[in-house]
C-alpha cells in the first residue's frame, strides 16, 4: 500500500509540474479560483465510501458503510441506480430494514446467495454493514486495488482503463431478460459542451459514458436533453455537484484530473 500511495503522490506532482499554460482561453485567476474551490484529494479507500447513517442512529445501530469501490468492480452503476432504484443523492434513497430484508435495495443481492445475508439469527451478520470499525474495510481496499491500473486521484484507481482493459467486468444488469439497448448511431461521436458557445476545450462522449450508465442517470435530471441546453455550465456549478460534478467529485474520477476532460490543458492537468 505505501508503495501504491507513493506512486499515486508521484503521478499528482507530475501533473502539478506541468502546470499552466495550454490551449484553454481562461485566465489565471479563474483558474486560481477553480482550483481553490476543489478539495484536495482525500485517503484513497474513501473515495466514494458512503456513511448511511439516516435511519441508524435512532435505532441504536452502527452506521453502515457502503463503499462503490468493491461493488462498482462487479456492477455497473446502471444496476444498482436504474435496475434497483438507488438514488445518486446520498440519503435519498431513505432505506429501511423492512424493505432490504423483503429483498430490494441492498437486499436484492446481499441475500445470503450473491452475497452475505441481512436476515437476522446465527452467525450475525449485521456488523459486516453496520461497521463500528472500518480498520478490515481499509485493509482489504489494500488487497483490493494492487492489481489495478492507477491514477492519481479519487480512489487512485484509472476505472475506466480497468474497464476498457478487461481488468475489471461488472455485470451490467442482474436480470438477463432484459439487456440494456445499444447506443444510437448519432450519439455515438463526442460533443463539444457550453452555452451559448463553447467556453473550453471540453467534449462529451456518449461512448465512454455509456458502458456504465444509462440514459436516464443523467437526462431530465442533471441535463436537459435539449440541444445545447445546459445553461451556466460553469466550473464553479460543476465542483458544486451539478452537471458532470454529480458523478466527478463522488465516485467516478474527480474534479482534480483537470486534464481527463480538458486534454489541451498541457497546463494544468491536476493537484
Ligand atoms: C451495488 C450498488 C451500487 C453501484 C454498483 C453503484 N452505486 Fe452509486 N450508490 C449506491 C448507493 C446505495 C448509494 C447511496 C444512496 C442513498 O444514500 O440514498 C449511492 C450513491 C451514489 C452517489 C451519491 C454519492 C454522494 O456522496 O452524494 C453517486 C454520485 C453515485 N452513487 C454514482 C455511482 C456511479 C457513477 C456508479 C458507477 C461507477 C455507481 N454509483 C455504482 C449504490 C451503488
Ligand atoms: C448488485 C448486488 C449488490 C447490492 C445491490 C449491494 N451489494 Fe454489497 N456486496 C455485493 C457482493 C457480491 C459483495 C461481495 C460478496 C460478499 O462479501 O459476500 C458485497 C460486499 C459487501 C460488503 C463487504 C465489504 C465490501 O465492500 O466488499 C459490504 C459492507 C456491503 N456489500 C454492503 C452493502 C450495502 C450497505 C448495500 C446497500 C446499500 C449493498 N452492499 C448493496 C453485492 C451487492
Ligand atoms: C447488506 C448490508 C446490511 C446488513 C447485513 C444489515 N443491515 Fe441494517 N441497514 C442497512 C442499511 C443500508 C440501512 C439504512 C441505513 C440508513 O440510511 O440509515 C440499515 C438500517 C437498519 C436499521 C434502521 C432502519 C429501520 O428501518 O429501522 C435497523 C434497525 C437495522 N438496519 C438492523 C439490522 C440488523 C439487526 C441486522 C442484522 C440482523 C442488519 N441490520 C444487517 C444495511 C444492512
Ligand atoms: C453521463 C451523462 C449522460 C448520459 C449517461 C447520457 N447523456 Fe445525453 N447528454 C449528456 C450531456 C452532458 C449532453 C450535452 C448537454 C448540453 O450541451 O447541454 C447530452 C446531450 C444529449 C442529446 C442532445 C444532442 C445534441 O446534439 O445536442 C441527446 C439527444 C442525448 N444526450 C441523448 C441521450 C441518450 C439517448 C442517452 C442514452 C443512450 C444519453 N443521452 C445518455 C450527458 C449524458
Ligand atoms: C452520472 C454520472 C456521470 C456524469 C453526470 C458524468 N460522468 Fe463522466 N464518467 C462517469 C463514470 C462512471 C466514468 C468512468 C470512469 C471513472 O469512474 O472514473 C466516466 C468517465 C468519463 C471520462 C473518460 C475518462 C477516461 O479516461 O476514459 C470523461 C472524459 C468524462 N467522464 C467526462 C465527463 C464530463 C465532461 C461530464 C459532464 C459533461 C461527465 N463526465 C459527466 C460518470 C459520469
Ligand atoms: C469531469 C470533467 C471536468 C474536469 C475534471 C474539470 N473540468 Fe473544467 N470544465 C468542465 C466543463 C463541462 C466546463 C464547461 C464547458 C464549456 O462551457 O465549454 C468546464 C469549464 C472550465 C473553465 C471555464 C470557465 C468556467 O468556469 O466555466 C475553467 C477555467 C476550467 N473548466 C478549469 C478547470 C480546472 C482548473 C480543472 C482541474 C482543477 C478542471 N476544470 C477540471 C469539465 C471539467
């Protein structure tokens, strides 16, 4: 671990030395701004690890720890976010034990077959997601992300090369009578983003998109499916968990990796 920790620091000062410049018309005290208002990149197991606490603490139990880390190597987010209903708001969702233990939510898989169960009876399984300590939690991210292709920030993980590699294939839906419809013809090439006209060098790919989510994750709700018809589509909006920063600051690579979405950016590509 302190070897995946050391390289991922060097991977960040790498980027942070081939700072500024580029071929983005923005000036430096935007950019100064931009990068003030991002948090720095936490420890890398909690990185999109949720605290569940909403319903926990007035029945006296731990509160439950859910990390995407393990769980997005062996679904995709369309599964657990359009096949089971979860919410991409922390806390929405508002889970109650009555509900996962008749087998929705996390009861859909943690059913004693797929995964350990949530029923009650001997050996109690409850502290597995009720977690007074995350010490074996931490330990096993350890084990976990050793063999997987690096980044620099989030969970220090490059996701999407694991996926495009083959390192890592999550099932992409539980039922098999209903597989996900393919990507239409005309989505397939990436577009340029910004209202009224492109302010950045920034495009948007369907494809990349598309391996994991689904239409809906991100239309009505987080863009309007109109053409061109985010407006305000700023930094700030974005580091504040709108638009791409919904999934960017959360659970997929975060606002840090400058340059994953702004490639001219020879500038700055991270901190
Ligand atoms: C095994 C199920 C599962 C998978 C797979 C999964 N999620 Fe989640 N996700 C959850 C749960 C549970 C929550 C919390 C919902 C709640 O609290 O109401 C959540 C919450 C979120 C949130 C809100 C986090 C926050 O801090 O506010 C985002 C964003 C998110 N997921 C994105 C994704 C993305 C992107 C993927 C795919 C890379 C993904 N999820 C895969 C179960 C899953
Ligand atoms: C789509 C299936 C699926 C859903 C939904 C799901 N899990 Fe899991 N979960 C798994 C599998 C598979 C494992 C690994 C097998 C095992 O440990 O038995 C796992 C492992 C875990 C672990 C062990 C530590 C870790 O992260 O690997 C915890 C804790 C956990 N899940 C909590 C939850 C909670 C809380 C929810 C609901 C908010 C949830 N899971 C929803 C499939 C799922
Ligand atoms: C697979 C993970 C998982 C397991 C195993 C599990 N729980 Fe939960 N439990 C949850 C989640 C998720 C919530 C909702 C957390 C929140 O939002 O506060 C919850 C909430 C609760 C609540 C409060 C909600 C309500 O409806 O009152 C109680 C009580 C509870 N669990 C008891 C138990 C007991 C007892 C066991 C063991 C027999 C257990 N849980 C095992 C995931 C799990
Ligand atoms: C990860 C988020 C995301 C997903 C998933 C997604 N889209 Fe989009 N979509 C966008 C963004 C961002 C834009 C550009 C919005 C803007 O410029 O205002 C867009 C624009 C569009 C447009 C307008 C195209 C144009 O030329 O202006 C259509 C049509 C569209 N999406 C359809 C879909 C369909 C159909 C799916 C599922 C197959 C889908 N989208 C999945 C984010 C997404
Ligand atoms: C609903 C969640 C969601 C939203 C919204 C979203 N993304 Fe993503 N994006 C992902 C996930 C998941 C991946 C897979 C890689 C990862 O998890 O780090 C990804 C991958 C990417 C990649 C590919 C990285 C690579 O190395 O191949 C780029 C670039 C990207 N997103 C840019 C954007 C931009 C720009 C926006 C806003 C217009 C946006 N995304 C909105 C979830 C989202
Ligand atoms: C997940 C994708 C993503 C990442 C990562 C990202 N940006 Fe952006 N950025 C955008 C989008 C989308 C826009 C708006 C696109 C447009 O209007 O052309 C934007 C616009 C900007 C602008 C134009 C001014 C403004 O506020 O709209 C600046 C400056 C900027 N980004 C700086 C940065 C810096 C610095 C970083 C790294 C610290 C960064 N961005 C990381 C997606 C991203």
């Amino acid at each position: 671990m302190k070897k995946r920790i050391g390289a991922t620091l060097l991977l960040t000062a790498v980027a942070l030395l081939s700072c500024l410049g580029g071929g983005l018309a923005m000036d430096r005290t935007e950019l100064g701004n931009v990068i003030k208002a991002i948090p720095p990149n936490g420890p890398l197991w909690k990185y999109g690890t949720l605290i569940m606490r909403r319903r926990t603490k007035k029945a006296g139990m731990a509160p439950v720890v859910f990390a995407h880390w393990s769980h997005r190597a062996r679904y995709t987010c369309r599964v657990c976010h359009l096949d089971l209903g979860f919410s991409m708001r922390a806390g929405d969702t508002g889970i109650t034990r009555a509900q996962y233990t008749a087998g929705k939510y996390c009861g859909a898989c943690h059913d004693e077959v797929t995964a350990f169960g949530v029923q009650g009876g001997e050996p109690s399984q409850c502290a597995r997601c009720h977690m007074k300590d995350t010490r074996a939690l931490e330990f096993s991210f350890e084990t976990f992300a050793a063999t997987l292709p690096m980044s620099g920030f989030g969970n220090g993980i490059d996701w999407a090369l694991a996926l495009k590699s083959g390192r890592i294939s999550p099932k992409n839906t539980l039922s098999v009578a209903a597989p996900p419809m393919p990507l239409p013809e005309k989505l397939r090439l990436p577009m340029k983003l910004g209202t009224p006209a492109p302010r950045s060098d920034v495009t948007f790919s369907h494809e990349d998109h598309f391996r994991e989510l689904d239409c809906s994750s991100c239309h009505p709700d987080i863009f309007n499916i109109k053409k061109k018809g985010t407006v305000d589509f700023s930094m700030d909006r974005n580091i504040f968990g709108d638009y791409c920063g919904v999934c960017h600051m959360r659970v997929a690579f975060p606002m840090n990796d400058c340059k994953r979405c702004h490639p001219s950016m020879s500038g700055f590509s991270g901190f």
